[in-house]
C-alpha cells in the first residue's frame, strides 16, 4: 500500500516538475500577475552569462530588465496552456522589445511558459508586458548603483516609496546567494497593484545582499 502511495506521488510530482500543462491550465484562467524584474548585472555574473551575448556581451549594461509578465493564481500558477497562437515568437514582434527582454531566448521561453496563459495573443501580451514594466517607476539609488549592498526589507521598501500605491504586500525581493537577483511585483489584471500572500513569503529575508554594478 506504502508502495503504491509513494509511486503515486512520485508521478504527480514528476508531472508537475516537467512543466507540462494541467487539465486546468486553461489560458486567460489567473487571478493575477507577477511582473518580475531581474537584476542582469547577477544574471551576468553567472555561468549562464556565456549563453546570453545579446545580454551579457561586451558593451552589455542592463541593469533591471523583464524576466516575465507571469499569470498568477492566489495558490500555483498555470504554465505551457494551450492556444491558437503559434509557440514561437517572430523577431520581428520580439526584437522592438529588446531593451527591456534583451532576447529572442528569453521572449519565446516567456511566451511558451507564461504568456500563453494570459489569453492574450503574442502581440497584446508584449504590449502588456510593456505597459506593466512602465508602470514601475525604478529606485534610482539601485538601479544606478555601484556594488552596494542593501537588506531585502530596504530594496522593498525603496520600491514602495518610489511607486504610490504599491505595498510591501504586493512585493517580494528575490536573492540568487547573498546577491540580488529579482522584484516580483503582483498587479491586476489591468495592471494596478494588489496583494500577494504566496508571493511575498517566498522573498528573501536576508540582511546584506549585494547589488553588482552594471558595466
């Protein structure tokens, strides 16, 4: 019976892990979003920089960029839905979004994963993408730093005092080791801010995390 049990969750789990869609990941099913906002001078730091030259090449100097506009419910969130629109994105509707997602990788991922959760076509939903990254007005004290370091709790509250009506409930600070790494930040479905339970206490907690410069 134990064995049963076990083999049963194993499976579930391995479902799920494989990312591919539930029978109720139907697309334009959330509750809300979370726009979340990377920190590239981290993402370029790392091993993963020598895959990204259009991010992390010479002459590179991202500082927040759109890592995705991701469909999001109250508990989990839907991934991989099926739509009429086509898997891959075309450059041509990507590339005029290159200085805030700076590749064609990293826009289809998105798409294939979250975007075509929204309900949204491919078009409407970088159009969206674009409208929720303009929303946010960006700390200039992060945003311009060099090598500093900041407490989760300030990077938040810095967020919050520069963007009326955003909340520390509505954000989470994320931190790849003691470095930063991403602003998760929960709108509406017509991109006002809102809280988010889940969300919030999956941020990081830490003291001292280090905020590379950008190049």
């Amino acid at each position: 019976m134990f064995q049963r049990i076990f083999i049963s969750l194993l499976a579930t789990f391995l479902f799920i892990s494989s990312g591919v869609s539930r029978a109720d990941d139907k697309a334009g099913n959330f509750d809300f979003y979370v726009l979340a906002l990377s920190w590239s001078p981290t993402f370029c730091d790392g091993k993963r920089a020598k895959n990204s030259p259009e991010q992390c090449g010479d002459g590179k100097k991202f500082g927040f960029i759109v890592h995705g506009l991701w469909p999001q419910n109250e508990s989990g969130y839907p991934q991989n839905c099926s739509t009429s629109e086509p898997r891959r994105v075309p450059e041509a509707l990507g590339r005029p979004y290159f200085d805030i997602m700076p590749s064609m990788g990293l826009i289809g991922h998105q798409w294939r994963k979250h975007g075509s959760c929204s309900g949204l076509s491919q078009k409407a939903y970088l159009e969206t993408t674009r409208a929720a990254f303009n929303k946010i007005k960006l700390p200039s004290d992060i945003s311009t730093a060099n090598a500093t370091s900041f407490s989760a709790e300030e990077i938040e509250q810095k967020f919050v005092a520069a963007n009326p009506g955003l909340t520390a409930e509505s954000i989470a600070v994320n931190c790849e080791k003691d470095k930063f790494e991403e602003v998760r930040i929960c709108m509406t479905k017509d991109l006002g801010f809102r809280a988010c339970q889940e969300v919030d206490r999956g941020g990081c907690r830490l003291k001292r995390i280090t905020v590379p410069p950008t190049k």
